[in-house]
C-alpha cells in the first residue's frame, strides 16, 4: 500500500474513481482506520464522494464496529441526498446491526418510505434476524410481499432462520411451499430449509428436502448429519456420512465434527475408532477443534485412556479459550480432575482468561478445600464470582467438600437465586445429615415467590426420604401434583423411594403404576424398597418384570435385589444372581461386589465371600468393610483384623462403620487387647471421635470375656454419656453370666433412659428365673406392666395364651402332631408313638400346674400341659 499511496500522490489531478480505488484498497488489506482518514482527506480536498466511496468508507466502518464515523459518514449523505442510495443504507443497516443498534437500524430503513430495493429489504430482515428480532423479520417480509417485490435467496434464507428460532413451523411451511413457487430452490434456500426443519423437530422433512434439492454441497451435507445427530440419531448420521463419502464429496471441519459427535455413544467404541483413524489418514488430526471434539467422543464413551493420548497429542497446538473450555467440561463429566486442572493451569499460562462456563466446571471436579478457596479467591478477582452459575457451583464445591457452612454464606450472598440453586442446597443439606434443615430451604424457596421445578422438589423428597418422614413426604406429593409435575419421572421415581423407605409399600406400587413408561431408575427403587422391607417374592418378581422389558441391568439395581435374597438366607437366588452378574460383567464392581459378599455372609458361606471379593478390581471402603463383617460374623476375628491392615496399606482410611465391624470381630472373638488398641486408634491416627456404638462393642467385648466389672468401670470412665444401648449390652453379658447385681443396675439405668423399653423388664426377669427366683422374677414383671411398657409376644406367649383361652386351637393340634416341630420336640419329652407315657406325662405336668406359685412357672406348665394332652390324642388316634 505504501507503493499504492506514492503513485496517487505523484497523480497530478486525482479523480473520484482514483480516491475510490485507494480506499478499497486499504479496506481489502484490513487497513480499516487508514481507509477512514483517507476518505477524510478526500472530502477535506473537495471532492464530492459518489456511492461507491460511501460504500468503501461504511465497510471500513462495519469492520471497525465504529457507529460515531458511521453516524457522520451518513450525516453527509443527508445533506447531499444520498440517504436514500441503496449502498449508503444497506451499509448503515449492516453497520447499525452489528454494533447492536438495530433500532437505529430499522430507523435508517424508514427513513425511505416505499423503498422498491431488495437489497435494503434483505439488509433489514438480515438485522432483525441476526439481534433476535425474528417477529420484526417475519413482519417485515410480509410487508416486502405487500408491495409486491420478489424475494430471492438471502430473503428466503432470513426468514427460515427465523422461523427456525421461533420454532414456527407451520409460518416455515408457508414460506417452503413460497420458495417452491418463486422457484428459488438453490443450494443456500435448501440447505436454510434443512436447517429449519432441523430445528423445528421434523426430521421426515428435513431429509425430504434434502432429497429435493437439485444440486448439495458439503454445508447441506453437514447440515443433514448434524440433524441426525441433534435428534440423537446416529445411525442415520453415519448412513448418510457413508453416502456423502461414496459420491467423493469434500468434508470440512464441521462434518468431522459433527461425525465424531454422532460416535460418543457408549455402545459405538467400534465406530469411534474406525472414525478417529479416517481422520489421521484425512488429515484433520492436526486441527485443534477436531481434536477437542475427539477428546470429547472418548469422555463420553467411557475410554478415558484414549481420551488422554489425544490430549496429549494437543499440547504442541495452542488452542484458544473455546477450545480449552470444551476439553475441560470434557474431563469435568467424567471426573478427571487431574486433567481438568492441568488444563486450567495451561489456560492461565498462555494468558487465557476462563469464562463462566469453565469455571464452573473446575469447581465440579475439586475435592479439596484448600483448592477449592483458591479458586474462590481467583473468582473474586475477575468478577466471575457475580455470575449465577459460577455462585452455584462454588457453594455446590464447599458441600461436597464438606464445609457445609461455607456452602451457606456463599448461597446466602447470592442476590438472586434459581431452582438450581435452591435444588444444590437442599441436596447438599439432605447429604450432610441436615434433613430437616433441607425441608425448612424448601419453606423459605416458597416464601421469596420461586416456583419449585421438578429438580428442587425431587431433591425435597430425598430429605422427606432420610427423615423416613411420609406426612411430609405426602405433602411434597400433593404439591407436585398441583403444580402439574406429579406424573414426571423424575418425581415418580423420588416418591417411590420415599414411600418404600417409609415402609409404605403399596402407595409406592401405586406410583409406579401410574408411570407411563417405566425406566431402570423407577424399577430400581421399589425393588429396594421391596428388599428393604424383606418382600423377597415381590422384589424377585419385580426383577423379572425389568428384566422382560429389556431395560440395561445397572449395579444399584442388581445390588438391591442381592440384599433381598441376603435377608432369608435364599443362596439358591442368590447362586442364580451371581451367575447372571457375571454374564454382564458386573462382578468387578463395587457396589455388586460388597452385596454378594454380605449376601453370602449372611448365607454362612465364607469361602464365596471371599471368592466374591477377591472378584472386584478395586474395592472401595464399602468393599472392604463388608469383608470385615463377614468375617466378623462368622467368629473369624483374626481374619478380619488380617484384611483390615491390608486395607490401610491399600491407603484406604476406614470411617466411624468400619471401626464398629473391627470393634465387632475383636467382640465375636475375645480379642480385649486387640479391641482397646482400635478404639484408641479412632481418635489418635483417624481423628474419630468414638460413638455409644463403638464403645457398646467395647462393653461386648468385655462382657462376653466375663470381665463384667471391668466393663462397668469402662462406662463409669467413658468421655460420652452412656445411652440405653450400652446398658443394655452389659445386661445382656449380666444374663449369660449370671450375675443379678450388676443386671440390676444395668436394668436400672436402661429404664431410667428409656421408660417404655419392654427389654430391660424382661432380661433381668429372665435373669432371675433362670437363678430360680421366681419371686423375683414375677415381681419384675409387674413393674413392667406397671410401667406400661409392652413386650411384643412371641412363639411361646402365643402358645401360652392358646392354651387358656383356645384349647382346640388348630394351630396347637398341629403342632402336636407334628414331632418335627421344634416346640414339640423342646418342650414335650415322651417317646415316638407312646400313648401310655404321654398321658403318663401329661397327668404329671398337671399336677406341678396345680401347684405352682409363680407366674412364670405356671405359664410354661400350661403350655408343657396342653402340648403333652395332644401328643397323647395324636398317638391314641
């Protein structure tokens, strides 16, 4: 340009046209501000500019994004009459729109009434569509028709994006069967149309005219497959990528992308790899948008490995912000916070500023309180502190990190909240162990005027469900159904959870009846509700309907189901789910993993226990403690310390549960060194404050030993009160060891903290009955009944009131008669088929009936008496 300006300045007389060619000429070297001053001096010299210099001058102007030179470029252009060129008012509508001013704009258009150029026309429209005015876009080319001017491509194109953003179809369908009409079917109006029926959910017609369309380049391509792949089609995407490819047309970098996109599936890993290969031998590899969206497609379908080669591939391209934004949010969905803060790093090294979006998803992925305020710290910094989703996702990090109570100053700084934010609290609440304090968010969402949506109130219903609560679980019910979300999935499958918890069965079958279409996450909760509640049959038969509907089996689901065959002790079923776990391959995972060790555990087989656990690729402290228990509960103490030290060598620290399974195995096998040294080391190495259930196994663990006072002594000395569980585990020990004094005391004290326990009354007159004093024991009795706490009768209080009030009980003939009944043979000693000594015994029985003096004695007489009366009828007959 330098040669360019010496050869005008030697020009002895510059004309227009010279002044004209010098300013394009700066405009086509993106030598905008040159192009400006230029033209000053063209009209400081006197030169008269025409509408060619107009033009130049207005693009420099739109290039620039500068309104003030363009307000004073047309100001000229009023004076002189130029206004109402075509050049001169499509540059300022263009110039107006881009800078955001599209008012201005639109005054500019009306500044000519009746404007007959088209131009101006599809500059307007162009304007409106581009500043999201699409009802001003669509208004204005019903005007345009009005006055009888044809539109052509670019019209047709506008208000098919229009209509497109205002999801109209019907208005898009009159303007198709218009273009068909004008015969305006060219590759831009075709593949304008694809796009409009895209987005409009139509897909049949979106491939209809691409079919119609005479002549398709690699955009109508692309715009077709990302259709496809829109509508999570992806079948269809790579069915006509595979056409695309067989005609030998061009692929640009929007229709690898969009392909990639179509393989992130997770059952696609074939596809995507023979995908990623095409794309090496392309060429495109080296694009650093292609290689994001790679990065993405391996996320997504679980191949973090690859996903990581390809990231590491991109280290030698410097991306921009976009770029690294989407390769965050990437690894953010799978958790690789590693990776994610790597790429944070790398964004602030190269001087790139992470937006919103970005931010919120490093705070997704951090553990760690101490990274977790530095970030807070850098979001105070740029500002971004005062975004919505950015607030959100801070206070959202504090909570999963647990520091609940940073969590609620930064929500209760927030000047305004949604339904995201009331639905993360809650939740956040409701997983700290604050569920009431979760209900009571819910209230105060009501109070400011914020309309719950189906997230803040499933996240309700999850606090109703941890407090067991089905009055308010109700409650949230009603509402939901008020509010019109009461038949949606999410709610429905929240319910069934809270009424199965609530142990009310049947309003949770009614709710999942009620579903329309049931998915693995409905089916899921009401088989836990069913194992939960031991309905072995229902949770069973439940499994099978799942089954039969051809839903993905998923670890929740198929751990549910194993904890129901634990409760019976059916290893049968749970021999058959094993296998079935197998054949989907589930048998590494975690949560399945620990269920088949506590169901076998509970089916007294230790040898699958292990066999199931040595099955997991990596057992987590769930796993780990479920192997503790089993051991523990099959007397295997020593065994279970054993793989507790390999669990804190895999660097696995136990929590509050696992000390209490440790404390339990030092209990079952009489290990007191052993116990001391774990419950002191809760406090001195882990930080865990013991609870009454930790030193309640301490109290076992003596009691069993028969060291009763020194047990005493132990909860004298415990830095906690004693509650009535502890009490009760000494009296239990006082029971197996006979000692009446000391169950005395322990009685005392559990009756003092727990008034209506039956419990306490009845062990310590077991006590003294089984130390033959049934005075003793007949008074205790009476004071429990006194006290009015209720024992739950049992086998023996049934058969003991039976026998006085219902002699010819069916149930007692039948138990008579059978030998094999365990009430017969403990409690009826006369031989097989003998009449002469039943009746022998039965007269016997009789006459102690007669001459017992205590209750207890007479209750069991009674009951002796009447099973040996039929056992004599059943050998006599």
């Amino acid at each position: 340009m330098e040669e360019a300006v010496q050869l005008f300045d030697k020009m002895p007389e510059p004309t227009v046209t010279s002044w004209n060619t010098l300013i394009s000429g700066f405009n086509y070297n993106k030598l905008f501000e040159s192009s400006w001053l230029w033209f000053s001096k063209m009209w400081i010299s006197g030169f008269e500019p025409d509408e060619i210099s107009y033009r130049n001058v207005l693009s420099a102007c739109v290039a620039m994004q500068s309104i003030s030179f363009g307000k004073q470029v047309y100001s000229v252009t009023m004076k002189n009459g130029l206004y109402s060129n075509g050049y001169v008012r499509t540059g300022m509508i263009d110039l107006f729109a881009k800078c955001c001013a599209f008012w201005d704009a639109l005054r500019v258009f009306y500044d000519v009434s009746g404007c007959e150029n088209v131009v101006c026309w599809n500059g307007i429209i162009s304007a409106a569509v581009r500043n999201e005015e699409n009802w001003i876009a669509l208004d204005l080319f019903v005007q345009m028709g009005k006055q009888f001017l044809m539109p052509n491509s670019f019209t047709f194109s506008s208000v098919l994006t229009a209509c497109a953003a205002l999801k109209e179809l019907e208005i898009g369908k009159e303007v198709h069967g218009w273009i068909i009409k004008c015969g305006a079917e060219d590759v831009f109006v075709g593949t304008a149309l694809i796009d409009f029926y895209v987005k409009s959910g139509d897909m049949d017609e979106a491939v209809k005219a691409f079919s119609w369309m005479p002549t398709r380049n690699v955009v109508s391509w692309t715009a077709i497959i990302s259709g496809f792949v829109q509508k999570d089609d992806c079948i269809n995407a790579l069915k006509f990528f595979k056409e695309m490819r067989y005609m030998n047309l061009e692929v640009n970098n929007y229709t690898a992308t969009a392909v990639i996109s179509a393989c992130a599936k997770l059952n696609m890993i074939e596809e995507a790899t023979q995908i990623h290969s095409w794309i090496i031998k392309s060429g495109f590899c080296m694009d650093s948008v292609i290689k994001v969206a790679l990065v993405n497609m391996y996320s997504k379908i679980g191949v973090i490995g690859m996903a990581e080669i390809v990231f590491k591939e991109m280290e030698s391209i410097r991306s921009s912000a976009d770029t690294l934004a989407v390769l965050i949010s990437s690894f953010a969905q799978k958790q690789s916070s590693q990776y994610v803060i790597e790429l944070l790093r790398r964004m602030l090294k190269e001087g790139v500023r992470p937006d919103r979006f970005c931010t919120s998803s490093v705070f997704s992925v951090i553990e760690c309180l101490k990274l977790g305020r530095q970030m807070h710290c850098y979001t105070l910094k740029t500002g971004l502190i005062f975004d919505l989703s950015v607030e959100t996702s801070l206070f959202t990090m504090y909570s999963k990190c647990g520091s609940l109570e940073d969590s609620l100053k930064v929500f209760q700084s927030m000047p305004v909240h949604d339904n995201i934010s009331w639905a993360s609290m809650i939740a956040g609440f409701t997983e700290h162990g604050y569920a009431e304090r979760a209900v009571q968010m819910f209230k105060d969402m009501q109070s400011e005027d914020t309309k719950p949506d189906q997230m803040t109130l499933s996240a309700t219903l999850s606090a109703c469900s941890s407090l067991c609560c089905l009055r308010k679980g109700k409650e949230i019910h009603g509402y939901a159904i008020r509010a019109g979300l009461g038949s949606e999935a999410l709610i429905c499958s929240t319910l069934i959870t809270v009424y199965s918890k609530c142990r009310a069965l049947q309003l949770a079958r009614k709710v999942f009846d009620m579903l329309v279409q049931k998915d693995l996450v409905s089916y899921s909760s009401l088989i836990s509700g069913y194992a939960q509640s031991g309905l072995v049959q229902e949770a069973v038969s439940l499994f099978c309907a799942m089954m039969n509907s051809n839903l993905a089996i998923n670890s929740y689901t198929l751990s549910s189901i194993l904890r129901a065959c634990a409760l019976p002790k059916k290893s049968g079923i749970g021999t058959q789910l094993h296998a079935l776990v197998i054949k989907v391959g589930l048998d590494s995972e975690v949560s399945v993993g620990s269920s088949l060790v506590m169901m076998y555990s509970e089916c007294g087989s230790i040898k699958d226990c292990e066999t199931a656990f040595n099955e997991i690729d990596k057992p987590d402290l769930v796993g780990w403690t479920a192997m503790i228990s089993s051991y523990a509960q099959h007397g295997k103490g020593l065994e279970a310390l054993r793989i507790y030290e390999v669990m804190k060598k895999q660097g696995i620290n136990p929590d509050p549960v696992t000390f209490v399974k440790v404390l339990s195995a030092c209990s079952h096998s009489g290990l007191i060194e052993e116990g001391h040294y774990h419950l002191n080391s809760m406090a001195k190495d882990y930080g865990i404050q013991p609870n009454c259930r930790h030193y309640a196994c301490m109290v076992d663990i003596l009691g069993r030993s028969g060291k009763l006072k020194v047990a005493e002594k132990f909860i004298n000395n415990m830095p906690i009160e004693p509650d009535a569980f502890i009490w009760g585990t000494l009296l239990a020990a006082c029971k197996v060891h006979g000692d009446v004094e000391l169950g005395r005391l322990a009685a005392k004290k559990v009756i003092e903290l727990e008034p209506s326990a039956a419990g306490a009354y009845v062990s310590l007159s077991n006590i003294c009955a089984d130390m033959g004093q049934w005075e003793g024991a007949l008074e205790i009795r009476s004071l429990m009944e006194g006290s009015g706490a209720r024992k739950e009768p049992g086998p023996i209080d049934l058969m003991w009131q039976m026998a006085l009030f219902h002699p010819d009980n069916d149930m007692l003939k039948t138990i008579a008669l059978d030998s094999n009944h365990p009430f017969s043979k403990e409690l009826v000693n006369v031989g097989a088929n003998d009449a002469i000594s039943a009746t022998v015994h039965a007269k016997l029985l009789g006459a102690k009936l007669m001459s017992s003096t205590s209750r207890v004695e007479t209750r069991y007489y009674v009951v002796i008496y009447f099973f040996s009366v039929y056992t004599a009828y059943s050998c006599l007959v």
